[in-house]
C-alpha cells in the first residue's frame, strides 16, 4: 500500500508498507477519504518528535478491510470513522474521563503518527476498534464524517471548557479549522455573544457564517482594547486561545474578567519557551480565573453525537474544506498547508478505488 510518510524533519514522501494485519481486538481500515491537519505541519517541522519514516495523518475515514477476532458489533465492508484521537478506554486515566491523556501519558490517547502509523495511507490499523470506530450514517458523506474524527470534536472540547452559560460572552484567539470549530461549539453551547478574532477576510467570512457575532481583525486594532470596549470594560466570561502563540495565549488572560474561563486548544510546542501568565490580570493569582487545555477525546459514542448534530442538520462544517486533491497529490496538498497557501483552511484527499 501507498503511505504518505515523514522521512525526517522537513522531508516527506510516499512510500510503499506492507498492509496492517489486525490483533484480536484491532481492525485494519481501507481509507476513501482523508484530510491533513496543521499538527502534520508542526510535526514535519520537528514540534513533534517521531520516528523516521512514520505514516502521517489522524484524519481519515473508510471500510472496513479486517476485524480482529475479538471485535463485536462491527462487520467487514462497513463504512466507519474513527478519532484523530483512540484511547483504550481501559486504563485509570480513560475511567477518570481523561481519555486523550491515555496510559498516563501527555496525550496518549494520539496514536497516529506519534506512536506509530498514521492514517495517510491506503489502509490504517485502528486499536481497541470497537471503542474507537463508528459507523457512518447513510445521511452523511464522508466528507462531513472527516470533520467529526478531529476537527469539530478538538474545537468542541474548547466550547466544554470554557464552560459556557446560556447568553455568557466569549471570544475565540484565531478561526483555522479548530477555531472555526470552537465558534460552532460556543454558539451550540448557548453564547450569547461571540467573538472572533481573526484578520484573513476568508476566514472571517467563515467565523460569520459559524456563528461569530463581532469580528476583530488585530491587525488594525489593539484586540484586547477591542474585546473591552466591546464588553463595556468587564472583559468576557471565556476565551479560547485556539492559535498556539504566546501573544495569543497572553491575550486571552487580558479579555477574561475575574471568575472566568481560559480554554487553551492551541498548540504550542513550536514555541521555545516558557509561557508566561500577565500578573496583574491574573489578580496576582488571586483573581478566580480558570485555565484549561485540552485535546480531541476520541471514542465511538463521541463520534456518534457529532454524527447526530450534522444528521438533525444543526452542523455543516464543510465550507471550511477550501481545496480537494487526489491521494497522487498529497504531497502537494502538504506543502500548500505548510505555507498557508492560495488561502487554504482544511484540504479534502480522496483515495481511488
């Protein structure tokens, strides 16, 4: 089979693997559709160490190619997805409800590509399978399915973070795909007022028609001035810092008032340093603000709820799809995501056959 693969850091390829045989409780997926994610970006960069050669990607969905013995409930030629995230539900962490922090480890729910071979390929091996794959209703394309295994499920743990009350206010640092999603999620959760920040007219188009209110371009204005005087001075109830740059991350402590909520869903691991807290106000560490970072839980039954929010037609994240490509392209597809080219959000990879 034909993989789209990371040689070493900068270097990247398709390379031919033997197909994945599955263990009892694996599965091995034939891929039809599959998207790349910015995370494969700061991972050929060198943010995220792996080993040479590994498959990229988390994003994909298909049929199912083989069943491990011991997997119930699913059959061979079903149409399934599965999370960029696939815990083994198992452990102490997974039945605390931390499922992306599986086995103990800093997101060791993230199998794909950081623990061995992603999903960039014309087959993938998904663990613990019952746990983690779900089927795909016959009312959905694959193309929408894609956007539940990622980029809505990581963008709706920023909205369940920030812990949103019916008519709270928020703002949401950056509108990519995961911030996109986050202002989904916000405005599902009830909002009353939203907030995005975010200076590519494409992409403020976007925040618009997802549900943001007021747009803040922070190329022409202070967007902590901005966010203040919009909220009479208070700040908002939660910010969500969905970009992974200390800036940001600073920022969302500026526009939060006391008691509020600071949801972090970016990543910041191309960032040489520590990052640092704005003291004053933090209240000096007194000012009741809570911070939370987060991650894609990963899991059937989240899938499934996803799946139902675009079924009852309360979600189409597809306009964020900006370009398509065939697998012989993926390449190509990569580089354009690595230089943010021709306006490019999220780009849709489909397999032949």
């Amino acid at each position: 089979m034909k993989c789209f693969v990371m040689r070493k850091v900068g270097e990247v390829a398709v390379l031919d693997k033997r197909v994945p045989e599955p263990g009892p409780n694996e599965a091995v997926v034939r891929t039809t559709s599959a998207m790349l994610c910015s995370s494969d970006v700061h991972t050929v960069r060198g943010a995220i160490p792996v080993a040479s050669d590994v498959t990229l990607g988390h994003e994909a969905v298909g049929t199912i190619h083989a069943l491990g013995s011991a997997v119930e409930g699913l059959a061979e030629g079903e149409r399934v997805a599965v999370g960029g995230v696939t815990p083994c539900f198992r452990c102490e962490f997974c039945q605390r409800g931390l499922s992306s922090q599986c086995g103990g480890r800093m997101m060791g729910g993230a199998r794909f590509t950081v623990q061995r071979d992603g999903n960039l390929a014309e087959y993938f091996l998904v663990n613990d399978a019952q746990a983690n794959l779900a089927p795909i209703p016959e009312a959905l394309s694959d193309h929408q399915a894609l956007y539940a295994t990622d980029m809505l499920s990581t963008g709706f743990v920023a909205a369940e973070h920030a812990e949103l009350d019916f008519g709270q206010t928020v703002a949401v640092f950056a509108q990519g795909a995961v911030g996109l999603s986050a202002t989904i999620g916000c405005r599902l959760r009830g909002a009353g007022f939203v907030i995005a920040v975010e200076s590519r007219p494409e992409r403020q188009e976007l925040a618009r028609h997802f549900g943001a209110d007021v747009i803040v371009d922070h190329t022409r204005c202070d967007p902590v001035e901005h966010i203040l005087e919009l909220t009479d001075g208070q700040g908002v109830d939660a910010a969500i810092e969905a970009l992974g740059t200390p800036g940001t991350w600073e920022a969302t402590f500026r526009v939060t008032k006391p008691g509020g909520r600071i949801s972090n869903v970016g990543y910041h691991g191309e960032v040489p340093e520590p990052l640092k807290i704005p003291l004053e106000p933090f209240g000096y560490g007194m000012s009741d603000k809570h911070v939370h970072g987060g991650l894609n839980r990963g899991g059937r039954e989240r899938l499934r709820r996803i799946f139902r929010l675009m079924e009852q037609g309360r979600v189409d994240p597809t306009p964020m799809t900006t370009h398509a490509f065939g697998f012989d392209e993926v390449e190509r597809a990569f580089r354009m995501m690595e230089a943010g080219a021709d306006g490019i959000i999220k780009p849709l990879i489909h397999f032949g056959g």
